[in-house]
C-alpha cells in the first residue's frame, strides 16, 4: 500500500497544490478568449456608465446649487412684508446629488429633486427626473452596479460550469488526482481561480468608480461606502463562484450543469428581483397620490387653520391666553392673538401631515420587508438593498432628506409666525418685517446618514449575504467529499 499522499498533512503543501490548480484555472481562462473578451466589453460598458453617470452628475450638481442661490435671492428679495404672506410665497429646496449615484443609480430617477415649502402644507418631492439617466441606463436601467449583480454571474457560470462535470473532466480529474492531490485541493484550487477572477472584475471596477467619485469633491464618507460596497460584491460574487464549482462537481455532464447554474442565475437575479416588489406592493398596497391628499387635505381642512378669528375651534385657546395675562378682550393681550392662532394651526398641521406621511412611510417599510424575505432564493436582493444604501439612493437617503427638509420647514414657518405673535400692528393693519434679515438664522441642513447607521439598517443583508456564503462553500465542501468518494 503506497503511503498516503503528504498534500494531507501539510497545510503549505496543500496551499501550494491548490494555487498551482488555480494558476492551471486561469490559464484555461484566459486561452478561452471569449470569456475574456466578454469580461472587457462588459468592464468598459460599465466603465462608460460611470463615467457619463459621474458628468451627469456634475452637471445636476451645478444646476441645483444654481436653484438654490436663485431661491435664496428670491426669498431674501422679498423685503419688507407682513411675515405670514412670506410662508405662503415659500421657497423650494433641490436635493441633494449623491456621487456614488454614478455606480449604483438605486431610486435616483424615480425620486423627485426638490420639495417646496410653505406654511400649513408639507409637500412631497417634485420634479423627477426625465431622461432616466444616462443612455446606457436606458437599456432596463444598465449601470455599473447592475453589470456586477446581473451579468458578472453570468459570466463565472460560463467560465466555470464544465470545470469539473462530465467525462471528459472526470477523466482529466483522475489524471491530477494520480498526482497525488486530493479531491478538495482540485475544487479549492478552481474555487480560488473563478473568485479570482471575480474579484479582478470588482477591482476594475473599482478603479473606474474612484477617479469619477473623487471629481465629484466626494468625501472620505463616500470612499468608505465604496469599499463598503466593494465587500458586499466580493461576497455575492463568490457564492456565485462556489455554487459553480460545486454544482459542476456534482453534476453528471456539462449540460446537466449548465442547465442548473442558468436556472439558478435567471431565479435569483432576474425573475425575483422583479417580482418581489409587485408581490410586496400587492400584500402592502400604496395609496395612490389623489387619495393620500383627500385624506390629508381632509383632515388639515377639519383642523385649525388660523385665518378665521370667529372659528369656534380658537375659543379656548384665546380664553386660555386671556385668562393667563388676565384681561378681559383680546386687544389687551401683550401678544398679537393672530400669530399665535397661526402657531397653534402650524403645529396641528404640522401634526396631521407627519401622522399621514409616517403611516405612508410605514408601508414602503413593510414592503421592504417583505422583498428582503425573498433574498431567501435571491441573494441579488440583499445585495441590491446594501448597494442603494451606502451609495445613499435608496428611499431612506431620500427620507433623509425630506425630514430634513421638513424640519427646515417647520422652523422657518414657525419663526415667521413668532414675529407676528411678538409684534402688534395698529387697528385693521399688518405687522411687516424685512424677511432676509428675520430669517437668516433659520438655516437648512442637509440630513446625513452616517455609516455606522446605514450599516445597523443593512444587518439582515449583510446577514443573509454571509448565509448565502456558508451555504454556497458548503455545497463546495460537500461535493469535494462526494468527489472523494467517487470511484
């Protein structure tokens, strides 16, 4: 009986072996030259999504800071009026751009880029986008992101799905394991051959996506949530390259195993990530825009508005204030009673649109919730979710920013409001005041979300990803068992 083979017992040599299969892998590759002449169109269709994303992108990013300098100009151009007639000329407030939109445009497109604000109203965001992004992105919304979740997996089941299946292989495979390599050395080695591969693509990409991020004056934060994302697609990809290699170890042919891989691959990142929204949306349905504002108009309308100084609904309000500085008649109140009535209607108004708004917040969350269940059969899902999230154009970057928005909102309204109450005009007059000057510690600032933050929210993804993983290199371990068995 011939020993048993050192490749066993030595962990250097086993390393060895294993990286000497895979530099065998890559060679075959790469004399397989359609491969990787497919991995380079698919890298410079990517790479020039980037790159007339990033311009794009510039280009919003100049437009918007020209709103909102023209906006500026507008609203402190007012001069000298009665303040209440300022919150309703209100003002718009453009969204922010997010330079990591250039890699993974997420909701960009279908989001709006700006909210106007005015007093007794919380709007939504208007002004969508038209052009759907780029020319490449009009083709079903291509970008470098979709190029990595979709194609790149296709691309590692042609590279990989007859490395170990069939006779032809089989024979081959006896041949190394004459050499004395043992069954799991010649699946380690082509597992490290396709996510070598891999990860040269992630790379690739990579080094498109800084330069076009970095002429964006995009901060540390947006280069930690590249490499961030740049994770998440290492661990997609790699269940991609382990589900390979162990379905075709354990395939009878070829055929079998790319019958199984493409069946797979059409599931997990076309048919799922395009029906689970339809199924969330149909058990979670959204009301449509007309009745969400019935509703809330409804209920704003039934509320205080503070106009009306004979509404029966400001009487215990202006007896309450009466009997606190005990006087007998509203005119001997200290306080101008209409901007306190307008306070008081801001705040209940205030309070019926957030009732509203969060009940309609709730239900996109519920339907995210919902699609995340599908990453069961679908890890393109969770990595989508985690890809938006730190590239920051998912619906919670844009929730962001309307909160901060409305914040904003809130207190420019309500400040113009306290110059009323602070202030009494004459009989049958107004109080009027330079608004640039009464408003200019009333700043706006963007909401941010901080990395920490977004990677708690991310956890159930970044879970489920990790799972796809150990299930993806325990196939691998099992095949190589089963491989070790097989006569």
């Amino acid at each position: 009986m011939s020993p048993p083979s050192p490749a066993r017992f030595r962990p250097a040599s086993t390393l060895r072996q294993a990286a000497g299969v895979a530099a065998t892998q890559l060679t075959l590759m790469w004399r397989e030259r359609r491969l990787p002449w497919l991995a380079l169109v698919l890298l410079l269709l990517a790479g020039a999504s980037v790159a007339t994303g990033a311009a794009r992108l510039s280009l919003q990013a100049q437009e918007r800071q020209a709103v909102a300098a023209e906006e500026a100009r507008l609203w402190d151009g007012q001069g000298v009026i009665d303040p209440h007639a300022a919150a309703h000329v209100g003002r718009a407030i453009p969204a922010p751009v997010r330079p990591l939109a250039a890699l993974d445009p997420g909701l960009t497109d279908v989001l709006g880029t700006s909210v106007f604000i005015e007093g007794h109203a919380q709007n939504p965001a208007r002004h969508r986008a038209m052009d759907a992004g780029t020319a490449l992105s009009r083709f079903d919304g291509f970008s470098a992101a979709w190029a990595l979740q979709v194609v790149a997996p296709l691309l590692i089941i042609l590279a990989g799905f007859a490395t170990l299946s069939g006779d032809v292989a089989r024979e081959t495979l006896r041949q190394e394991l004459g050499t004395g390599a043992s069954p799991a050395v010649l699946i380690i080695g082509r597992l490290i051959a396709l996510a070598s591969a891999s990860l040269l693509l992630v790379l690739a990409m990579l080094a498109a996506t800084v330069p076009a991020v970095a002429g964006q004056n995009a901060g540390w934060m947006d280069i930690a949530a590249l490499l961030a994302m740049c994770a998440a697609y290492g661990l997609y990809l790699l269940v991609f390259c382990a589900l390979t290699v162990g379905v075709s170890a354990l395939s009878s042919s070829a055929r079998t195993s790319l019958v199984v891989l493409l069946g797979f691959w059409v599931v997990a990142t076309v048919l799922v990530p395009r029906m689970a929204p339809a199924v969330a949306e149909s058990l979670d349905p959204t009301p449509s825009a007309p009745a969400f504002r019935a509703a809330v108009t409804e209920e704003a309308e039934n509320g205080v508005d503070g106009h009306d100084p004979a509404d029966k609904r400001l009487d215990a309000l202006r007896h309450a204030l009466m009997a606190r500085y005990q006087v007998d008649t509203v005119e001997e109140l200290p306080v101008n009673f209409r901007g306190v009535a307008l306070e008081f209607a801001e705040r209940n108004s205030t309070d019926t649109y957030n009732r509203h708004f969060e009940r309609i917040h709730a239900t996109y969350r519920q339907q995210q919730a919902t699609q995340r269940a599908f990453a069961v059969v679908s890890p393109a899902i969770a990595l989508q979710s985690w890809s938006r999230a730190f590239a920051r154009t998912d619906f919670a970057a844009h929730l962001a920013f309307l909160q901060s928005v409305e914040d904003y909102r809130y207190r420019l309204i309500q400040a113009l409001n306290a110059e009323v109450k602070q202030h009494k005009a004459p009989q049958g007059e107004k109080h009027r005041a330079d608004i640039a000057t009464l408003t200019r510690s009333v700043a706006y600032t963007p909401g941010q979300q901080c990395l920490a933050g977004i990677a708690a929210a991310q956890a159930a993804n970044v879970a489920i990803l990790l799972g796809w993983v150990l299930l993806a290199l325990g196939l691998v371990f099992f095949s190589a068992r089963r491989l070790g068995t097989t006569p």
